[in-house]
C-alpha cells in the first residue's frame, strides 16, 4: 500500500499541490539559507578577495551537485512512475544503486578537483589574490565528494516517495549544523569569544558536517517502517532497466547544474577581465543598466558584487524551483497511473502558483534591494555594483517559473529528449553565445543582462515543447476513452 495514494490520486489538485510544493520550497529557501550563511560569515571578514574566491569556487563544488542530480533528480522521476505502476520492488532497486553509485561518483569527483586543482582554478578565472582562497576551499569541498552527492541525491529521492516533511527537515538538521559551525570555523573572534578563524577552509568544512547530518537524518528515515526507499545492499541492481532509467533523465538534469557551472566560470572570467580596469559610469536609471553610482570599480568588486547578487537572487530563484520540483512526483505518479487530465490540472495550477510568486519577489526586491546586498557586505563599490546587478536579474523573475514547471514535467515523464534540449537551451546554447556577444557589445552590463535574456528565450523554448506534448496526452485520452 502506498502511504501517499490518496495525494497522488484523489486529494484535490490545490491540496496535493501544496501539500508536496510548501515542503520543498522550504526547503529550497533552507538551500538559500544554507549558501547565505557561508557568504554572510564569510563577508564578516571584511576581504573582498575571500568573497570572490568562495564564489569562484562554487560552480566547481556544483559539478558535485550534478552529480547528485544524477541520482536525485534522476531517481526521483523513476520511482514516483514506478509508484504509479505500483512497482514496489522497483522502488527499492532504484534508490538502493542510487545510494552505492552515488558514494562510487562522489568519491571519483573528488579525486579528479584534488588532481586537476590547479588546470581547474586557473579555468575558472582565479585572480592572484583569489586563487589560494579558493584553493584551500576546493581542497576540502573535494574530500567530502561522497556527502555532497549523497546528501543532493537523497533530498530529492524521498521526495520522489512523497516524504516532502522529511526531506525538509532533514535539509533543515544539516541547515542548522552549518549554521552553528559557520561563525566557530571562520572567523577570528564573536561577542569577544576567541574562534578558531580558519576562513574560507571553515566554510568549506562547515558545509561538510551539515550535508554529513543531513545524510545522517535521510537514512534513519529510510530504515524505519515510514519508507518504501532502501539502502540495502540486496536490492541493489544496475540491470533490468535501474540503471538506465535513472541515467537517462538524470544526465538531462544534471547537465543543468554543469551548465550553470560553466556559465558562472565564463561569467567569473569576463569579470576578471575587468581586475585592472577603473570603471565609472552613472547608476542604473533604465533596462540597459550603469553601474557603480560614480564609484570606481576594480580588483575583485565586480566578481564580489556579481557574487553577492546572485546569492540574494538565489532566493527568487529556488523558491520558483522548488514550486516546480514539488509537483514532479505528483506529475510523475499521473503520468505512470495514464491519468493525464489530473497531470494537466496540477501543471497549470502550478504554473499561475509560480507567476504570482515571481510577480511579488521582483516588488519585494526592488523596493528592499539595498537591504538585501547589505546583509552581504557593506563595502561601498560592491553594494552599489551589487543592487545594479540584482535589478537586472530580476527581469525575468515573473515568467522564469513556468520554464521551471515545465523542465520537471518532462523530466517527472521520462521525457528524456526534452528535458535535455531545454538544459542546453538556458545555460548552453542560448546563454554562452549571448553573454560573450553581450560582453562584446555593452561590456558590463551585457554580462548582467544575458541571463534574464537566455531565461525569456527558454521560457519560449520550454512552452514549444510542450505543445506536441500535450497534442499526445489528447490523443490518447480519447482513444482510452
């Protein structure tokens, strides 16, 4: 019997929606908070060139979480279809190779960062005066390649089993780990409390010890009688379709995270470019934003304030993922059950879900935008470089979500070839050509603009591959009928 048939099924679709959204878009401002309380810490500091350097780092610590996305996401779409064909065995098999080839993965990433650390810093536009920081965090990060992958991959598999809560709280557990750890590792002195100062290593080993506990929580959850998930070594199997299935949507997924990697790195590049060049120009007053409100801009403040924005945009961001994610085992248990009108009707009230919370974030950001970046830093170049930034990202934000609602459906049904044109779609091949030529044209400012611009074109991209799609569900439905 399946603990969560009568959401899947008969729960009316506001219900269900919530139900399964609120928890991970709780868990996905928890992933916000997560990454904030690295950057805020670490920002106590008061060195742009740490700050730059975490942020630098990051998209290679993403590549770790892509992995995860293999089996998280990957997984998670698998199981909740085979939920709905009422394949329990299946189930098992599919979250028991998850968790050994996850640990097989994480420990493989971990070693090529350790080996390839320096060709892999001075790709990722390291400065002179970043490049040890950001060293010394990678090194860490790489050691607990197996925790970051696990962590990601199980945070998503017990929501594919409809354990919304539990994923939450066990990203909440891991949360408030770090957020214990972070101020002991980094800095020097609190409220006149001597501290072990480490820096950006604190950061790094903080982030460790949260995903451990997470971990830690998500097997205590699946060993009890409240799981249909297993790690158990007996149920492991790569054969019969497992690992197959499992690769073919997790690859799509996770070739979004590594394409956000690399997007981040050529944008950290271009930024670095400005390392030796004084900027000033007027502030932002239109659409084709200025930056820095008359305040010279150079070193790492590009990198720090590019930084900054896209941590408080995170946020907006991961809010609308999570609405998107939420509803994917919802969408994956339909799918499987053939019950396409239920699909279609959790879909749109999604959809209107994720528009109406991008509209209020982008008021809410615009009218506090200065308050935001200052949670992150107070220096003055930064902050005003920063809210200029934000602003521009923010374009998007009231339409990205329906790109978002749209990727996981494809993905939920298995729709493999979608899911992975529109992965290369945003951050490959709309994204990577728009942001070298916009760089070209209007320096700057056209690196700021060509996400909210690459997010526009793959909201278009994602509502054309629908349309076929949708063709298919009514044929189907009245030959059934």
């Amino acid at each position: 019997m399946i603990k969560n048939i009568d959401l899947f099924e008969k729960a009316p679709v506001p219900k269900a929606v919530l139900k399964l959204a609120v928890p991970t878009v709780l868990s996905m401002i928890v992933t916000v908070l997560y990454n904030m309380v690295d950057a805020f810490f670490v920002g106590l500091i008061n060195d742009p060139s740490q700050f730059a350097a975490v942020n630098v780092a990051t998209p290679v610590f993403m590549f770790l979480m892509a992995a995860g996305n293999i089996f998280g996401m990957g997984g998670s779409s698998f199981l909740s279809r085979a939920l709905g064909e009422k394949k329990m065995d299946k189930v098992k098999s599919i979250s028991s190779f998850c968790f050994y080839a996850g640990i097989v993965t994480g420990i493989a990433g971990g070693m090529i960062i350790t080996a390839l650390m320096h060709q892999i810093l001075t790709a990722v536009g390291t400065t002179e005066t970043t490049y040890g920081f950001a060293r010394d965090y990678l090194q860490i990060i790489a050691y607990g390649g197996p925790l970051i992958v696990i962590g990601m991959a199980f945070t998503n598999l017990l929501r594919g089993e409809g354990a919304a809560n539990a994923s939450m709280f066990g990203m909440m557990a891991g949360t408030a780990a770090n957020i214990i750890l972070d101020p002991i590792f980094i800095l020097d002195e609190l409220f006149g409390i001597k501290l072990l100062g480490m820096g950006v290593k604190g950061a790094a080993i903080a982030t460790l010890i949260g995903n451990a506990v997470s971990i830690f929580f998500y097997i205590f959850h699946i060993v009890s009688k409240n799981s249909l998930l297993s790690i158990n070594p007996r149920f492991f199997k790569m054969g019969e379709g497992i690992a197959s299935g499992v690769v073919s949507i997790g690859l799509p997924a996770s070739l979004t995270n590594i394409l956000m990697s690399l997007s981040a790195i050529v944008t950290n590049k271009l930024l670095a470019s400005y390392y030796s060049v004084e900027v000033v120009e007027e502030p932002l007053r239109s659409l084709i934003t200025t930056f820095s409100d008359g305040v010279p801009i150079f070193g790492d403040v590009p990198t720090a304030a590019m930084g900054v924005a896209l941590k408080a945009n995170m946020l907006v961001i991961f809010v609308q993922l999570g609405l998107g994610i939420g509803i994917a085992p919802l969408i994956g248990y339909n799918f499987g059950a053939r019950n396409f009108k239920r699909l279609k009707s959790v879909m749109k009230f999604s959809i209107l879900l994720n528009v109406v919370a991008g509209c209020a974030l982008t008021a809410l950001y615009f009218l506090f935008s200065k308050q935001i970046v200052n949670i992150f830093s107070k220096d003055e170049a930064v902050v005003n470089l920063g809210i200029s930034i934000i602003h521009a990202l923010m374009v998007s934000t009231p339409v990205i979500g329906i790109m978002f609602v749209l990727n996981f459906t494809f993905q939920a049904m298995g729709k493999a070839v979608q899911s992975l044109a529109l992965a290369i779609s945003r951050q490959g091949v709309v994204f990577l050509p728009l942001i070298l030529a916009l760089n070209r044209i209007f320096g700057m400012r056209g690196i700021v603009f060509a996400q909210p611009i690459a997010d526009g074109i793959a909201v278009l991209i994602a509502l054309a591959m629908f349309i076929p799609i949708n063709r298919s569900f009514k044929k189907e439905s009245m030959h059934r009928s």
